[in-house]
C-alpha cells in the first residue's frame, strides 16, 4: 500500500486505547442499476551497462509445524547464498534486475480479459473496465493448471493466477488517469466517472501459458474473471445473519456486494485464494450530525471511531455524491432512515475481512470469512497444516499502532479434503468456525496469544465496550482486541511462514507516531524512534521501519518466541541507534512491506513501499535466507524522555544479515511500489508487480506526457499512450535455471 501518497486514508491512526506497549451472490437481493498479449523486454543487462545500472508463493502458506525459536537445529532454507551480483539503488525510470536475469511485461492496468474486448488505448476513454485488468496490482498468487485444464500443483508452464487491484492513483477524489481530463475532484462527482472507478477495483483471475520462454496470458480463457465493488458476495462465519450486517441490499445480514483495497494475498491449503480487504474505511462517508443520530454513547459511535469514521469524515473518492442510485448511496455510512434495513449505516460493517475464492470455478460466489475478525487486513497465512491438527493463519492489521492476530480452526484438518471438487464448501468448514487471538510481545522476548471470544471474562466484562457475543467480536475486532492489552505495533503488513522451520514473518513498515514515551512509547519489539532527514523535511518515530519473527514449538501453542529479523535503515545511519543491523549499499532498505518465502528455494522477498528514501532510490525487492529466532543478541537503546530523564530500552535483534544472505535484486521505476510475487512451483519463472508507478503525477498534467513522473510501461515497449500504468512482469534467468540461486 502506498506510502508516499499524501492520501489520509492509507495512514490510519484510530488507536487510543491505553494499552502498555512495553509489557504488554448469488444474485444481487434487489433490482438496482447495473452498473495483449504482448510482451515486452523491461530495460536488460547491455542498456542498462550503459547507464552504469546492472543489468537487467505461494509461499506464504505452508511451514512445517516445527518452529520452535531457539536452536531448533533445523536448516534455514534450502539455498545457503544467494547466487546474484546485487542491483545497485537508482531513480531512473525502469526496471532493474540482476545480471543474467531479464523481466518482461505481460499483464497491465487495462488490458483486455473477455473475448472481444478492444485493446487498452491508455487515454482516458476505455470502457468495459470490469473486463480488464483493474488498477493497482497487488498481492498474487498461482494455480497451477494440466493440459485438461484441471488444477495441478505441479504445472510449471500453465496456470491462473489470481490478483488483487488494490486501489487507484488518485489526486484529490478522482481516479484521474482513467479519466480523459483527469476528471472531477470537487463534489459531487460525475456518476459516468463513479461508474469506471468502482469497477477498477477489486481481484482478477487470468490465464497465463509459456510457449518456448515466452509468458502470455490468455484474453479468452472461460476461467478469467473480474471480481469488482459490485460483485456480489456471502456473508459467512461469526458474523453471518448479525443485525450489524443489515442493509437495504440485504436486510438478513447474509449478502454484501464486493470487495474493495484488496491488499496481501496467499493459498489455503486446500488450494483457494484468500485476499485481505485494507485500508476499506476511506471508501465511506459520514455526516456530521451522524452521531446525534446514532446516540453519542452508543457502542455504532465508538466503534465508527475506533475504525477511522468519525462523524463529518469525507470519503477518499466521493462516490456517494454521484447520484441517489443504489450503487452510490452504499457508500454513505450515515444512519438516514429509521431502521438500518432501509439505508446504508452498516454497509461499512460488511468490509474489512478476509475473503476467499476459488479461481477454478469462475460461477462461484465470493466468500467474507468473518470469523476471522475484521481489521485492516493485508495477508492471511497459514502455518503448515498437519493431519489432524487445526488449521492456524495468521494476519495483521495494517495501520499504525494496530496488532498481530492469530486465527485457530476448530475443525481439525483432513488432507484428502485438500482435493474436494468444491474448495470452498472445505473453507466454509475450516474457516467459519474457530478462535481468534491477538499477540501480546513482552520485554524478555517472549510473548502469548491472547484468545478474542465470548468466553473471555476480560472481554465479556471489559468497561470500555459492552460485548455481547462473538458476532460482535468479530465485527468489532479492534475493540476486542484493545481490552486485551495487545501490543501495539509499527504498522504490521504482510506476513509469511517460512517453509524450513515454520516461524512466522511480519514486516512491520513504519510508524510516524511512535515516540520516546507516552501512549505510542517504545517498547521492545518496537524499538526505534529518531529523527530522518529527506532534504529540508525531518520524518520521525520509526522511519525506515523492521521485520519481527515469532517462532513456536506448534502453530497452536499460546506462547511464542520473538526477536526482530532485520531493521530497515539508511546505509549511512548511525549503527547504535538507527541501522541496528548494520545494513550496507547493497541491501539498505526503507519501509518493508511485501514479504513472501519462496517455497522452491526457501528465499524470503522483502519489497518496499517506500518514501522517506525516495530522493536517493525508487522502491525495491530484496532476496535474503534468514536464521532463526534467537540466532541473535540483546541490545540497549538510550533516549531522552519527556521528564528530562533517560531511558533505556533493551530489544532482541537477530544475527546482522551480511551482504551474502541479504542483498537487493530488483529496483522499479519513477514513483512506484513493488508488491506481491508468485512463482512457478519449480521456481524458474517469477511473477511481481509494479504498482502505481508515477504516482506523483498531477491532475494538472494530465495533457502533458512530458510532465509525468513515470512513462513506464510504455517506455519499456508496452501497451499504448503513455500515462503510467501498473502492471505485472514476470522474471525468469537467461540459463533458465531457478530465480535466486
């Protein structure tokens, strides 16, 4: 998600409970309005030489249940070096990769999914944008397809890959770029430029072949899909048929439309998609004298402020200001009529979950799995099932100062069921019914999951939010977990588990609020706070952001080790209190946000989304092979508090990477994030996006290509015009043998 944009929305900070840091569908339900192939080389080893540039999973599921943090004796990974000279840092225009490797665009916002549909023209004019790719290529994964077309966990050379399309380069309120004037940014909005922005959002699913080293999708293929903010979805789990899921579109609670700033991604283990709805809050709006309606005291207010609604909060693009029509008024979160199953005060309640779909059956409803509680989730990932154990997964709630969860199955798994025709009646069972827990890190690096439910006397008596059952849990998550005494973190983003030794990975990617002491104080798995120059500008608190680890002897155990991987960092930043691990040229990094372990060779990917080092590099993937927790120290930090006294925080750091297990493989063009990968299951041919590259440029600049940020991809050779546009490249080694080694 990106971090450079002034936009509010993805900078959440509705966390003021006092918790101590430290030690702590079917068919739509009423009748409304309804609303190439080609690919080309990204810049290669000779053009880039001449530049003095180098040249040119799911493996977020499956651990193996082992885990336990300290000496396990178990090998990291299954590769001991990274086998690639590392891509120096630039700010040019394009995409970098390492000698010996090249990248081609294959998949961009725009192109063409649906027989028939007319190639991209990238000006503003396109139509039919629910059959194309939608905007913001995030998390992916892939499913592996036979010459029958059936599922195979084993294809190299076909398969699906499923997407999601996050959000959308906007300034102000338009979505300007697919707009042929920029658009409007004052309200109301016009509904023909509502209509094409509510349909650039979402998750695809694409067909992709290679024939002869050449990566293609296929525009026609009866598996591809556009999943929108008006496909509609079933409520499931905790939460399904709850008074607080009522609407005028579903009066019984059971029904939702769509998915929206769909983030992470990962496979289940019985082989569907799941994907994380994030920063959806930003969507709505609220009127001012919401709360008076509502009642000031009453739980709605306090949880619309717990989630970032206050009362008079304006909505990121104004889509409810376009008209009366259904498809407009839903985002309106404000309580109009006398009941809410005649207007659209809980429609907010109905986003915020993980969802799931099974791209092998294009018919099927998508699925709001609420038992899994409902946050700004980025991923989902699952431990390693075992037979006859739970299925666990574990997310994070992506805003600042928000919390690491943990969600146990009370169904126990089944492996045959992993070949179940009907994948999502299997996550219905496994994914409905459960426990969810959130993590508390103490000082002395241990740490505890502590249960969210009904039956939890701390929640069932907690004075700062009446719960009443665990389908208010579930919706009101945050409040739940706040009672608990949680941790409060730096922003937790993706996850991944990797497959040697079962620990767990959170990239934590900053945190602006975060201070000596006071609500947001330091603690030990948030350790950092300092001050960061970028030209005239001073950022604060944990700038550069880090990545914690949590290892346990099972997924199920309530307790768990920690200690942090690596902290992100400036080169040149001091050692003792800054670049903590000290990091070099090669592999200094800012803002960690993508993470996901390959399971072929084992490699975590770390990408950034970044801009407190901007002036110096454009966003980046890292490849490293990391140790375990505890293969590490202590350290102590010192800092001034606000009475004038020093402080010491002591914190648990792993062994420093070197520049042999750490090193920088990919930097992107002007302006962009890099985010989400998948990989063949041989490993031979990796899949990463390029999102909203160039995305600094302005409304005002809409007529002058010469003022963009970013031409790319049309600079590298793809698709027409030449307004930025995020897309998908896959990476594969001019020997053809396996990315990393």
């Amino acid at each position: 998600m990106s971090q450079k944009s002034s936009n509010v929305y993805n900078n959440e900070d509705s966390n003021t409970s006092s918790n101590v840091d430290f030690e702590a569908v079917l068919q739509m339900r009423m009748n409304r309005r309804n609303i190439l192939k080609r690919t080309a080389g990204i810049w290669g080893t000779g053009a880039l030489a001449s530049m003095g540039i180098v040249g040119c999973a799911s493996s977020n599921s499956l651990g193996n249940g082992v885990g336990n943090a300290v000496g396990n004796g178990l090998e990291p990974t299954k590769l001991s070096s990274l086998g690639f000279k590392a891509v120096p840092k630039h700010l040019i225009d394009t995409v970098s990769v390492p000698e010996g490797y090249k990248a081609e665009v294959f998949y961009a916002v725009g192109d063409p999914i649906i027989a028939g549909v007319s190639a991209f023209k990238n000006d503003g004019t396109d139509t039919d944008l629910d059959k194309r790719a939608g905007d913001h290529h995030d998390g992916m994964e892939w499913f592996g397809l036979d010459a029958h077309g059936k599922p195979s966990a084993n294809s190299n050379t076909r398969g699906l890959i499923a997407m999601n399309h996050e959000a959308t380069t906007d300034e102000k309120l338009s979505a300007f770029l697919f707009h042929a004037d920029g658009g409007t940014s004052n309200l109301p909005r016009k509904a023909a430029e509502v209509d094409k922005e509510l349909m650039i959002h979402g998750i695809s699913v694409i067909e992709v072949t290679q024939h002869h080293g050449k990566w293609t999708y296929k525009q026609d293929s009866a598996f591809n899909r556009r999943i929108t903010t008006m496909t509609p979805a079933v409520i499931m789990g905790a939460a399904k048929g709850a008074a607080l899921l009522a609407t005028m579109y579903s009066p019984d609670g059971n029904y939702s439309r769509g998915t929206v700033n769909n983030c992470g991604t990962s496979k289940t283990p019985w082989g569907t998609l799941v994907s994380g709805e994030e920063n959806w809050y930003g969507y709505f709006s609220r009127g001012a004298q919401d709360d008076a309606k509502r009642g000031v005291k009453s739980k709605d207010v306090l949880a619309l402020n717990r989630y970032g609604r206050k009362a008079g909060a304006a909505s990121r693009h104004g889509w409810e200001s376009a008209g009366t029509d259904d498809q407009y008024a839903r985002w309106n979160n404000s309580a109009i009529a006398s009941n809410a199953k005649d207007d659209y005060r809980n429609e907010m309640n109905t986003f915020g979950y993980i969802v799931e779909l099974d791209p092998h059956q294009p018919t099927q409803a998508l699925r709001k799995r609420t038992t899994l509680g409902r946050f700004a989730h980025e991923t989902c990932n699952f431990a390693k099932p075992v037979a006859g154990q739970p299925i666990v997964a574990y997310m994070g709630d992506d805003a600042r100062n928000e919390y690491i969860y943990k969600f146990v199955s009370t169904a126990l798994w089944n492996p045959a069921e992993a070949d179940t025709a009907d994948k999502l009646a299997i996550g219905d069972k496994y994914m409905d019914k459960g426990t969810l827990f959130v993590a508390k890190f103490n000082a002395d690096g241990s740490g505890e999951w502590l249960e969210l439910s009904i039956k939890n006397p701390t929640i069932a008596n907690y004075a700062g939010f009446e719960f009443k059952s665990d389908a208010e849990i579930a919706v009101f998550t945050r409040n739940a977990a706040d009672a608990m005494g949680a941790t409060k973190m730096d922003r937790p983003e993706w996850g991944g588990v990797n497959p040697k030794n079962g620990e767990l990975y959170f990239t934590l990617t900053n945190n602006s609020s975060r201070t000596v002491d006071g609500q947001f104080g330091v603690d030990a798995s948030n350790p950092r706070t300092y001050s960061d120059m970028k030209g005239a500008k001073e950022n604060k608190g944990n700038v550069n952001g880090h990545i914690i680890r949590l290892g346990q002897n099972k997924p199920t155990d309530a307790a768990f080790k920690w200690d942090i991987y690596v902290f992100a960092a400036e080169a040149g930043a001091d050692k003792g209190s800054v670049n903590l691990s000290n990091l070099t040229d090669v592999n200094d990094m800012s803002s960690p946000d993508g993470l996901v372990f390959s399971e072929a060779t084992g490699i975590c990917w770390i990408q950034t989304d970044d801009g407190a080092y901007s002036d110096v590099t454009n966003c980046m993937m890292l490849a490293t092979i990391p140790g375990h927790v505890g293969d590490g120290s202590k350290k102590s930090l010192r800092y001034k508090g606000s009475d004038g006294n020093m402080k010491t925080v002591e914190t648990h750091v792993g062994k420093a990477p070197t520049e042999n297990n750490l090193k920088r493989f990919l930097v992107g063009p002007k302006g962009c994030e890099i985010t989400g990968l998948c990989e063949t299951p041989d490993g031979k041919a990796m899949f990463v996006n390029i999102q909203h590259p160039g995305e600094n440029t302005k409304m005002s600049e809409i007529g002058n290509p010469t003022k963009y940020e970013s031409q790319w991809p049309s600079n590298a050779g793809y698709g027409a015009g030449k307004r930025p546009r995020s897309a998908t490249i896959v990476i594969t080694k001019l020997d053809g043998g396996v990315i990393g080694s």
